[in-house]
C-alpha cells in the first residue's frame, strides 16, 4: 500500500513542477457532494439519486498569474494604494502568463441509480471559460522601453479563447465489479459567445547602435454571439459597433452555435481503502455561426517603410524631414503609418473553437471511516498552452452530517492555494461551500487566484456507502 | 470521534483567524496618484543621404546647380545678350529724317502774259546722301519711308508741278516721275515709298521738282513768291547691298551670381579648379565679327576674382552661323573665391566687319543679328582651407518640449561622410536677453573625416546630457548659434554628385512615467 501511495505521490509531485491554471474544484474530493461526477463520470457517490435547481452549483474560478495585487500596486501606511508599480509587475512576469477564468452554473440536473451497477445523471449548465495568454514583453515593453530589448526581441504575443455556452448533458456510470467503473457523457453544446484570437503577435528588434526599429507583426482574432452584431473598420470612419439587443433575435440565435463534447472516467480500486481514477473532461468543440466576425492585421507594404515583411524604421528620411520644414502636419505623417497596420473587418462563414480539455489522475485513500486523503494531477489543455496542476486534499466527515475538506495545490510561481470547503448534509438536503484558495479571501493582496463554489442539492438514498467494506469484513 | 471534533476545531478557528486579516482600505483606490514605471527608450530620429547638391537645395540654391559630364556638381549661371547687333537697327539708322525747304521772290514785269505762252516758273533739285564714313550704298531697298513735298505760290492761275527722282525706281523699275496740275496757290503731294529700290549715283540720290505756267491773258501779280518744303520720313530698308566700315560696339553686361547659400562666411576661400565659360553665338551677317574682353570677373563685398586668363581676351564670332554656335573661350584654369560672390561683370568691345571699307562688297538684309550667350560655370572642384560659416537660429517661435520625467539624455550622431571634404560644426545655445552663451552642444569642435579614395568614414558623435536642468538651460535659450568649417586638407578635391552624408540621428532616454503624469 505504501508503495502505492509513495509510487503516485512521486508522479504528482514531477507533474507539478510546471504548474499553473486552473486545478480540480474541491468538491470532487468531498465525500458527500453529489456532483463529483462533473470532474470524473466514473467517480460514485453516496446518494441514490438527487435533483437540483439553479443553484446546485455555482462555481467560479479565475487564476491571475502575477498579476496579482501585491505585484501591481504599493499601499501606504494606511494600507490605501498609492503606486502603480509597474516595473515590479513586469519583473515578476514569466517568458509568458496565463490569465483564466472559469465559470459554471447548475441550471437544473437530477441523477438516480439505476440498477446495482448504473447510475445515470441529467444536468444542464451554464458555463464560461477564458484562457488568455500574455507574453512578459507585452508589459515589458511599454513599461521597461525598446532599450531593454537591444540584446533581443521585445516579443508581444498575446492570445485568448473566451467561451460563454450552455451544455446539456447525460451521463452514464457503470460499475463493471468492485475494483473496476466507468464512465461517459456525452454533451451537446450550444455557444453563446466567443472571442479567439489565435495570435496577436509582434516582434521589435532595436538596433543597439542607431536605435533602428523593426517590428514584424500579424494578428487574427475571431469573435461570434447569439446577440447579433456587426464590426466595421475605415480609415476614415474608424471602428464601430453594432449590436441588435432585440431578445427575439437574441433567443432566435440560441441554438445557433452547436457544439459536441464528451466527459470519460475511469475508476479502479486494487483495495477497498484506495480508488484510483482517471478522467478525461471537456473534449469537444463549437462551431461559432451566429454573427461570426474576422478582424485580421497584417503588415502591409505601403512604402519604404516595408522591407522583407517587417516595418523599418531608421528614423526620417530626407524627403519627409523636408515635408515638416515646409510645415506639413505631423499627423499627416503619423496618418501615412498606419497604411502599414491596416486592419480588415469582415463576417465569415464560421469557425470551429474547442473548448478547453483537461485529464486527471486521481488517487483517495480512506485511512479511518469517513477520512480520506487524495492527490490529483490535472493537466488542462487551453488553445494555445497547457495548465498542469497538483492537488492534494483531506476530506473527513463528522457526525454523518458534517463535511470538511482541505486542499492545498501546487502551481508553478503560486504556492499558497490553500483550499477549505465545507458542506452540511440535512437528510435531503445537501449545503456546500468552498474554495481552492482561502487566503485569498483574507489576504487578496497577495492573490493570485480567487475560486468558489457554493450549492444546495437535493438527495435521497445517501450515506449508504462511506467505505466499501473488504470482502472479509463482509462476511 | 474525540479527535474528529479536535481536526473540525481548528479547522474552524483557523478560518476565522484569516478572514480578521482582510484590509478594505486595500481596494479604495481613490488615493492612487503614482505610476513607479521607468523605462529606457531609443528612438532613431533621422536618417538621411545628403549630397552637397541636396543641402544647397535646402538653402534655397538653386536651379543654378548642375551636375557636369564627369559626375561633378557644379554652380552654372547662365544669361545671354539677345542682340549684339541688329541689322536693321543698324540700317534705319543710316538715313536719318530728311527736311529741305527753300523759296523765291521775284518781280513778274518781264514775264509775258500772252495767251498760250507756257513758262517754268520754279525748278529746284534735293540731294539725299548716304553716310560715306559708315556705308558705300550700291543699291538699297526700302522697307518703308515717306517723301512729302509741299509748294506755297501767290498765284491763282493753274499751274502744273512736276516730280523727279531718276535713282529711285518703282518694283518694276520704273524711275520716279510724275506731274500733277495745282491751283489755288499750293501744291501738296505725300508718296509712300515702301517697296521702292533706290541705286545711288556715288552714295547719294536727288529729288527734282519744277513749277510750270501757260499764260491766259490774266494779267500777274508785280511780285511772285514761291516757298517749298520736302521731307523723307520714316526710311527703313530692307536690304542694302554696298561696303560698311567696322561697326563697334561695347560689350558690357552683369548678372547676379549668389554663392551665399548657407550662411555668413567668416573665413577662408575657395579655389575652384577648371573654372569654364561657356559662349554660344549666332552671327546670321555675312561677315566675322570679334569681341575683345577686356573684364570678366565674379564679385562680392571684399572680393573680386577674374577669370580671364589675358587682357585683353579676343573672341572670334564666325559669320553666317543661323544657330547658337559654341566658341572657345579661354578663362583661368582656377581661381580664388568667397561665398560671398554676389554679381558675374564682363565687359569690352565688339567689332562687325573688321575689314570694313576695303572689304568686298556685301548684302545686308534687315533680319540678319548676332547674339552672345554665356554660361558661366563652376565645378565644386576644389581646394578649401577652413572655411568658416556661421549661421543663427532663431528659436523663438519654436515651442519648448517639456523634458520633465526624462533623464540620462543620449544623442548619437552617426555620420557617414562620402565627401572628400573634412568638416567639423559646434552648435552654441546662446540667451540673447542675458547676451550670454548658456552652453554648447559639444565639448569641443567635433571633426567628421572625409571619404578616403571614396569609401565613406564613419565618425559618431555623442551629445550625453545626465543634468535635466542642463538640459532645460539650453532649450530655454532663444537662439542657436551655429558654427561650421571645411576643409580639403590641402588637397583639390571634386564634389561628385553621387556622394552623400549619410546622417543617422538617435536619441535614447530615460523616461519616469509618473513625473510626465504628474507634469
């Protein structure tokens, strides 16, 4: 047991070492949650069945990176923020830095066993993810200037997948014997908005010796909604925006973006006290219809700026210094540099966008009745980078009515994500509570991630099976 | 169970200790008035090719500068005198207006009156002569010209008048002859003589006129009195055919020719190697022509510089050339100058026809001329020995840049010098309300170094300011006083047109975001 235990806590930890992102919700390790199957569709629960309305679960989840109060400003004696603290923000960002969010709302669900080996659950949910990546140069540069990169590139890079959707899916949980379960559920998807920008990236070389610029530059970003809208650009009349809020338009749009996914678990218990699972979550896609909009920029050649693909700048030359002497406007010349970035509006037929993945492996051992510890490692597959993330937690229930959970989770540059949930179960009703990072709710200075998740279920059937007993006892 | 409700315990105590730690003056960002951001910034402000031809351009040079068969700039001047000499200026100036006048009184008592006796009463003969000392006319053709003759008598009777001028011959060659009947006591007559060819009799024509009377038996009065009046009018020719003396002519003529384009010269002079002047003529006379010079010089205050290699410098003007024809002129092979040349003067005498009198015998028609055209040009081919120009800015209306939030100020002037020319430049910030220099740009003159054998040397310049206030001093002053020099090192060195400057101008700074949010 031991060595299972070492072998896996080993593995977790290796994980690790690179971690960053969002992590498993702390409910998937409390014992009487009904809704452990959301983060494996093989995980069991204690419940016969249950049902819940809008508020069976909320969860929120949005990780900061560096950019985090204590990062960004600097407080008085008083503790009100003073400075901006620009140079120490950039300082403490990485080559490149995530920022994420997700979002889920139980609209309604319901879950009954059927039979001794399956357990089938309905659930509808709202949800929203965002994974932005930002590269360190896109604060650098501005905040630390072009000299700071004469021994290499300023390299902006910045990328987003923004999901809002509603998915309605069923799941399916079967036992196969005592050590072995599965699980699948398969999800229709439908898309209420998007923004992907595939690539906003940029590169500025600086000369060390005349300070010649050369920047090679390209974006593309994809945006849709069920609200129906359209984006234009000019030169002369600039962007703009318009958005048809009528809500018959808006629902007529509902279905508009249909999308497929599909949740995958699997479970294994060598021994009664230990059950090791597997999941794989979220592999799907949406196709993004309703409203779809392009925005592309690429470097265009509008004159002796251009060279090769990149815009070079050495400084003015001798025709445009004379056009200033002779009075003309600055911003005549300033106008003509931006025939170089020019920027292409247009709808499109549509795009395909996952929805961000993730797999897990998960290790709980029962040491005493209704007391477990658990490790999990996840690595979520956002467009453009991978989140891995180590979890471990306790979880102990007391007087078959109280549940506590404890969780701490490693990440790479955040190492305070102490988390504490709590649930009450009242014989049909179950309460719970929790976060994966506690200190940010008392020490949000220094947070660098902010979760919670709250809930109130119906159940019926529940507390039949804290710890599966060993084929001993049962005789 | 015990230790169950010891874990629940501290669990519980433990969350409630961390949630007494949370600080709601945290997020009252109303106090928020710094950004702690400094950067280090280059930017690169210039960078340009500059021939010689290219910053005279700037200071308003000119179409005057060229660029010569070999490549080589150079300053050209061009003007010309349209007409030397015109033949018709020339040829209505031989016969000026002509006025004759004359008259007679005598008693009539020995005049018969007898019915049918015919009487001359007046005769008398004009002699025109053309200038000997100027032409030998063989036959001349008019253009134009007018003969009047007018005749007063105290007579009533009828009397006859006739005209008479056998050298002056109608297009048909007719001799000029008529006769008109007058009365009332005065004759007029006006002739035009456009078209008439008039074949002298040694140099010169006569106009004879005469006064006839036939008696009726009406008796006279005692005394008859006769007064007459001719006039030539209005004589041009069209053609001449005869011998000429020499015509002279002076020859004086004077241009602007400004080399001050930059700024006020101080010290030093150019010698300018292969100096050319160019003329073109065209002499439509059937006769060489010369022009003896006697001055040709470029000018300004406190210098004058000539470019005639002999004095005088004889220049042939071949005959019968219809279009502009080069001819040689032989000038200094190099001279000395200022920038502060401001006028070309030339000046001498021309001669037509020098073998003049005993010459052959030539036709001159009224359309024939000869006209002078010069080029003057100087190739910026040459030898400089520190010339000095200094120039001021005014920076009054300039508006200030506000450097506040910037530091460590670095520009970098890279010079890419193409010329054959060394030069060296210091620019001072002077306060003309105090009359004092508040700084300069460099420490010291700072010499850029010419091409060798054509390849450009790159000489970089730092103007490295730590001091805001330093800084601040020099922008706060309203003029900019700039000194320049050039050299050729010794050496004749030619101005290519292909040769540039190639100036690059970079600025790198530091700059505090909060002292420009706060500013």
């Amino acid at each position: 047991m031991r060595r299972y235990i070492t072998l896996l806590t080993l593995f977790c930890f290796c994980a690790s070492l690179s971690l960053k992102g969002q992590t498993p919700d702390i409910t998937s390790f409390m014992r009487i949650s009904p809704f452990q199957h959301f983060d494996n569709p093989s995980c069991s629960t204690i419940y016969d069945g249950y049902f819940s309305l809008p508020t069976g679960q909320i969860h929120f989840d949005a990780s900061f990176g560096p950019l985090r109060y204590n990062n960004l400003f600097e407080t008085d004696a008083n503790g009100y923020p003073v400075t901006v603290t620009a140079n120490k923000f950039v300082n403490q960002l990485s080559k490149n830095n995530f920022l994420g969010v997700n979002t889920s709302v139980e609209l309604w669900g319901f879950g009954f066993r059927a039979g001794k080996k399956f357990f089938v659950t309905v659930d509808h949910r709202l949800r929203l993810n965002a994974d932005i990546r930002y590269s360190k140069d896109l604060f650098g540069l501005p905040v630390l200037g072009n000299m700071a990169y004469v021994d290499h590139p300023a390299d902006i890079n910045l990328s987003a997948n923004i999901n809002a959707y509603h998915e309605l899916g069923v799941s399916f949980r079967h036992e196969v014997n005592e050590e072995w379960s599965w699980g699948i559920r398969p999800k229709l998807l439908f898309g209420l908005a998007n923004v992907r920008a595939d690539k906003i990236s940029a590169q500025l070389y600086t000369d060390p010796d005349n300070y010649s610029l050369t920047m090679y530059y390209d974006a593309l970003i994809k945006a849709a909604a069920i609200v129906p809208f359209s984006m234009t650009f000019d030169r002369e009349n600039g962007f703009s925006f318009d958005a048809d809020m009528n809500t018959q338009a808006i629902l007529g749009n509902l279905f508009k973006n249909p999308g497929f996914g599909m949740d995958l678990g699997l479970s294994y218990r060598p021994i009664p006290e230990l059950n090791l699972s597997f999941s794989a979550m979220d592999l799907g896609f949406i196709f993004w219809k309703s409203s779809a909009t392009e925005m592309s920029s690429q470097l265009y050649d509008a004159g002796h700026f251009y060279n090769e693909g990149a815009f070079e700048f050495s400084g003015l030359t001798q025709e445009e210094i004379q056009h200033l002497a002779n009075g003309e406007d600055v911003q005549e010349l300033l106008d003509t540099l931006a025939y170089y970035f020019p920027l292409d509006v247009h709808a499109s037929d549509g795009y395909f966008a996952p929805i961000p993945a993730r797999v897990a492996l998960q290790a709980d051992y029962e040491f005493a009745k209704g007391q477990r510890v658990s490790a999990a490692a996840q690595l979520r597959f956002a467009s453009h980078y991978v989140q891995p993330s180590l979890t471990v937690a306790y979880d102990g229930c007391f007087f078959n009515m109280i549940d506590i959970c404890v969780a701490y989770t490693m990440q790479r540059r955040s190492y305070d994500n102490l988390g504490l949930g709590i649930g009450f179960n009242l014989g049909f009703l179950n309460i719970y509570a929790g976060t994966q990072n506690i200190i940010s709710a008392i020490c949000l200075k220094n947070c660098s991630r902010l979760t919670a998740t709250a809930g109130l279920v119906f159940n019926w059937g529940h507390m039949k099976e804290l710890r599966k007993k060993k084929p001993e006892q049962n005789n | 169970m015990m230790k169950n409700n010891k874990i629940l315990i501290a669990l519980l105590l433990s969350a409630t200790l961390l949630t007494a730690c949370f600080d709601k003056n945290n997020f009252d960002f109303s106090h928020l008035n710094n950004v702690d951001a400094e950067g280090s910034w280059g930017i690169p402000l210039i960078n340009a090719s500059y021939s010689i031809g290219d910053i005279l351009s700037m200071a308003d040079a000119p179409e005057h500068l060229t660029t010569g068969e070999d490549g080589v700039l150079q300053i050209e001047y061009e003007f010309s005198k349209d007409s030397l000499l015109s033949a018709s200026q020339f040829m209505n100036g031989l016969l000026d207006e002509v006025h004759f006048s004359g008259g007679l009184s005598f008693p009539t008592y020995e005049i018969p009156i007898d019915e049918g006796t015919h009487l001359t009463l007046y005769k008398d003969t004009i002699e025109v002569s053309f200038p000997s000392d100027q032409v030998s006319v063989s036959s001349a053709s008019l253009k134009s010209g007018m003969l009047t003759l007018s005749i007063q008598y105290n007579l009533s009777h009828q009397v006859s008048v006739s005209v008479t001028c056998p050298q002056l011959q109608n297009a048909g060659g007719q001799p000029f002859h008529i006769e008109e009947v007058s009365t009332g006591g005065h004759f007029e007559m006006t002739l035009n003589l456009a078209n008439y060819k008039i074949a002298p009799n040694n140099n010169s024509f006569s106009i004879s006129f005469e006064v006839s009377y036939t008696a009726d038996g009406t008796p006279l009065p005692s005394q008859l009195v006769f007064n007459y009046e001719a006039n030539l009018l209005n004589i041009n020719f069209s053609e001449i055919r005869g011998k000429f003396a020499t015509i002279n002519l002076p020859l004086d003529m004077s241009t602007d020719f400004n080399l001050d384009y930059l700024a006020n010269h101080l010290t030093g002079t150019i010698e300018i190697m292969d100096p050319v002047i160019a003329l073109e003529i065209m002499n439509t006379f059937p006769v060489d022509a010369k022009a003896d010079l006697y001055e040709a010089y470029l000018s300004g205050p406190r210098i004058t510089s000539s470019l005639l290699a002999s004095n005088p410098t004889t220049i042939w003007l071949p005959a019968n050339t219809s279009s502009f024809t080069d001819v040689p002129f032989p000038i200094a092979s190099h001279i000395t100058i200022t920038p502060n040349i401001e006028s070309f003067t030339l000046s001498g005498e021309a001669a037509v026809n020098t073998s003049g009198m005993s010459g052959p015998e030539l036709v001159i028609t009224e359309d024939q001329i000869i006209h002078l055209r010069f080029k003057v040009t100087l190739p910026i081919k040459m030898r400089v020995d520190q010339l000095t120009f200094c120039d001021t800015l005014d920076m009054g209306d300039i508006e200030i840049p506000d450097i506040n939030g910037f530091s460590n100020i670095l520009l970098r002037l890279g010079i890419h010098n193409g010329l054959p020319l060394t030069f060296a430049a210091q620019a001072y910030f002077y306060d003309s309300r105090t009359h004092t220099v508040k700084d300069s740009l460099f420490t010291a003159y700072q010499p850029v170094m010419c091409a060798i054998n054509g390849v450009p040397r790159l000489t970089e310049l730092f103007v490295s300011k730590d001091n805001l206030e330093e800084v601040q001093r020099m922008l706060n002053c309203d003029k900019i006083i700039i000194k320049a020099m050039l050299d050729t090192e010794g050496k004749p060195a030619a101005i290519m047109a292909d040769q540039k400057l190639k100036v690059e101008l970079g600025a790198s700074f530091n700059m505090n975001v909060n002292s420009l949010v706060n500013n």
